[in-house]
C-alpha cells in the first residue's frame, strides 16, 4: 500500500499544479490584445521612437497597460502609459476589438479612437509599426543549437500528450477484447465539437472565464466521447462475438464514416474556431536574439494530458474496475468464473477508452483553436502507430509510443523536409515492426480472445 500513497501524493500534487497553472493563466495578458495596443502607440507618439517596457493586465476584465519610453528627437526620453479597453469576455471572437484608449494626460475621444482604429491599426503601416514586444527577458544565454532543440522540444509538448491519450484508447479496448477500434480519431473530433459546444453554452450563460468556459468544454467533451465510445463500440464489437476479429474491424471502419457524417450534419461542413486563450509567450531562454519561449496554453494541455495519463495509471492499478480489467485481458474464463461481468467490463471499458478520446478532442481545441468533422482521421491513425509502437495492449506501452511518435513528428519537421513527415512516419512503422512486432512493452500473448 506504500507505492498506492505515494502515487496518490503525486496525484494530489499534480492536480494542485494544474489548478495553479489555470488559476495563473487566467491573469495571463491576451497577446492580440496586446498587439493592437502596441500599434496604437506610434500614432499617439508621432516621430518617437518608441520602446515597450512591460504590459499588465489593468483592473477591468478586459483591459491592460502597456508601459513605455517615447524618446523624440532633440526631447529627454518620456516615461508614459496607454490603458488599451477591448470588447468582449473570455472566449469571444471580437476580444480584440479596441474600445477605449487611455494615456497619463486622460482618454481619448471617440472620433479620436474610431479614426485610430480604422485609418491605422488595421492598415499595413500600422501593423509594420508595430513597435514590437518588450525587450528580450533575463534569461539563460545557451548556444543557438541547444536553444533551437529546446523549443521544438516545448513545442511537442501538446502533441505528444494527444496522441499518448488517443494511443491509451486503442490500448485499453485491444488489451481487453483483443479487437481494434478505428473510430477513436472521430471520437476525438465529437470531443472537439462538445469542447465547442460546453464553451459557447459558458458564453452564452455569461460566463467570461477562460476557466470556466474550457472546463465546461472539458466536461462536455469526456461526456460526449464515452457515450458515444460506448455505444458505438457496444454494436461493433460487444454485439460481433466471431473469433475472427475481420467483421468487427470492419464495423469500427463504418463507425468512423458514421461518425464522421453525423458530425458534418450536426456541426455543418464549417469548423467552427475558439479564439486563442493564454497564448502570451513565456520566455525560456534564448540565443542570441532567438528567444525560446512556451505558452501558458501548452503548459496547461500538457498538465492535463499527464494528469489524466497518471490518473488512469491509479485506476487500472488500485480500483476494482482496472483488478477485473487485469484479470479478464489475463485469463477471459478464468475472471468469468470468479465473476467478473465480461459484457458490463467491455461497456465500462469502451466507456473509458472513449472518454480518453473525447479529452484528447478537448485538448485539440484548446491548443490549435478547432478541428474540422473529418479532421480527426489523422490524429487515430497516428495515435493507433503510437499505440503500435508502444506495444498495443499495453498501456504503459500506449502513453510511451504517443510520446515518441509526438517527438518523431517535431523532430523530422525541425531539421528535416516536412513533406516528407507522414512518409517517414509510416516507413518507420514498418521498420520497427520487423525487429520489434510486440512494441516497445508489448503483450507477449497477441492472439485475440473471446468477448
């Protein structure tokens, strides 16, 4: 029970990470809206040279302060301020939108500020003038090959945690039923078009909060990916009980041309976007003038996809369901005889492997902003080579391959052509399956069992 408490620390530990991370993030500066602040400087400043010390959130919801110098020829440098109002809350298309404009001697008119925005800011000189972010951080000097392998290294992040968590899908219904599911990549797209739903609903209830509106999205998107994981897979697998897995790998292929129709007709053939949220970029280190830098919205994506890959871990390891789990994928007769439900284990399982889906939809949305009714094909078949390479069946396996698979990706397209990617991807499958077919943590038994 030692190692159980101390995985349950971690848990508490990590959960009061991930809180603290949403809690920060939510005080976090909108980088668009601080990019049309910024803009707007040179017009308030004509012929300065302008010099961005900082930006702070300002006290209204949606407002901030950029703080900087206005050095004019022949004139001592100026210290000064503009508190730049945008309309909207929270996850709205027009948070960007420039509402008031105030400076040190009071706010500007409204014809002032209806002419600032329409006959500069969203004109060409206005966006050229742009007189940038702050200066570079005080952060570590590295050499600019470490730096540039560090930050495709913080790029990852998010794509490594999608596809261990669809990669765990695939892993938790084959380890059980012997059977693959092709529909988990639709499923995560029903997960993304629930995170849009859950957020837009928090919206529409007035609720502004970044917070608010992707936990809404969350909850939305783990809901909607195990009902729709068990029910699908109820017809497909639980119902086909041949020894053959043929017909039932077949039903999981109309699964997923049915899923991906019925999200066409239900969320239309457009994708509908969220604007970004906390994508201010955090500085690492840098070389030189390069600055390795992360987004709050990575960090966050990342946190949860370990959160729910440590959770999982807990379940299959210290609840009943992952014992009667363990001990059907083991011995299918033998967990019957001790009486273990093999029907109600498959339905609980599909449920989960679903949810896991739908999570890794929520976290599609949150970090790329949407993802279309057939954009989830892609992501399950390179979550099922994760799954593949980490030894399918295998869960520890599973979250071990879609962290190598996320990292293949990042890294072929940093320093090698990106055309190339998918190609490289699939013939490395092939490879790796000739001196390794069990993956990385395979099972050692792959003959399929009974359902």
């Amino acid at each position: 029970m030692a190692h159980f408490s101390l995985f349950r620390a971690w848990h508490i530990g990590l959960l009061g990470l991930v809180a603290m991370l949403l809690s920060g993030c939510a005080l976090s500066v909108d980088a668009e809206q601080t990019r049309v602040c910024r803009t707007a400087l040179p017009a308030l400043n004509p012929g300065a040279r302008i010099t961005v010390k900082r930006v702070e959130r300002g006290t209204g919801s949606q407002s901030i302060i950029v703080f900087y110098e206005a050095e004019s020829p022949g004139r001592p440098i100026l210290d000064r301020y503009a508190i730049c109002g945008f309309a909207g809350e929270g996850l709205s298309p027009d948070k960007a939108d420039l509402t008031a404009l105030s400076t040190e001697t009071g706010p500007l008119s409204g014809p002032s500020l209806y002419l600032l925005k329409h006959y500069y800011i969203d004109t060409p000189d206005g966006v050229a003038g742009d007189p940038g972010s702050p200066p570079l951080a005080e952060v570590s000097e590295v050499p600019m090959g470490a730096a540039y392998t560090l930050q495709q290294l913080a790029i990852s992040l998010p794509r490594t945690a999608i596809y261990a968590l669809l990669a765990v899908a695939y892993a938790l219904v084959f380890g059980l039923s012997g059977r693959i599911n092709l529909a988990f990549g639709e499923l995560a797209a029903v997960g993304s078009a629930a995170t849009v739903s859950g957020a837009s609903l928090a919206i529409a209830a007035g609720i502004g909060s970044p917070v608010i509106g992707l936990t809404a999205g969350l909850a939305a998107a783990v809901f909607a990916g195990a009902i729709h994981s068990a029910a699908g897979g109820f017809f497909t697998i639980g119902r086909i009980k041949t020894v053959s897995t043929q017909p039932s790998l077949i039903a999981t292929v109309g699964l997923s041309l049915f899923l991906m129709e019925y999200l066409r007709l239900v969320q239309s053939p457009v994708t509908v976007w969220l604007p970004p949220v906390w994508s201010d970029q955090w500085p690492l280190a840098r070389a030189g003038d390069f600055l390795v830098t992360l987004t709050p919205i990575s960090i966050v994506t990342a946190a949860i996809g370990l959160f729910a890959a440590l959770s999982l871990i807990w379940i299959m390891k210290a609840t009943p369901f992952g014992l009667s789990w363990r001990a059907y994928a083991d011995d299918a007769r033998a967990a019957t005889l001790f009486g273990v439900d093999g029907n109600r284990l498959l339905i609980q399982t599909l449920a989960l492997a679903g949810a896991m889906a739908g999570l890794s939809g929520m976290l599609i949305v949150a970090q790329y902003g949407g993802l279309g009714f057939a954009g989830g094909f892609q992501y399950g078949l390179k979550a099922l080579i994760a799954a593949i390479v980490g030894g399918i069946g295998s869960i520890p396996g599973a979250l071990l391959g879609g962290v190598a698979v996320g990292l293949f990706e990042t890294l072929w397209s940093a320093y090698l052509p990106i055309e190339a990617r998918d190609v490289a991807l699939y013939a490395a499958l092939v490879v790796f399956l000739i001196f390794r077919p069990g993956g990385l943590l395979g099972m050692r038994d792959l003959t399929p069992r009974p359902v």
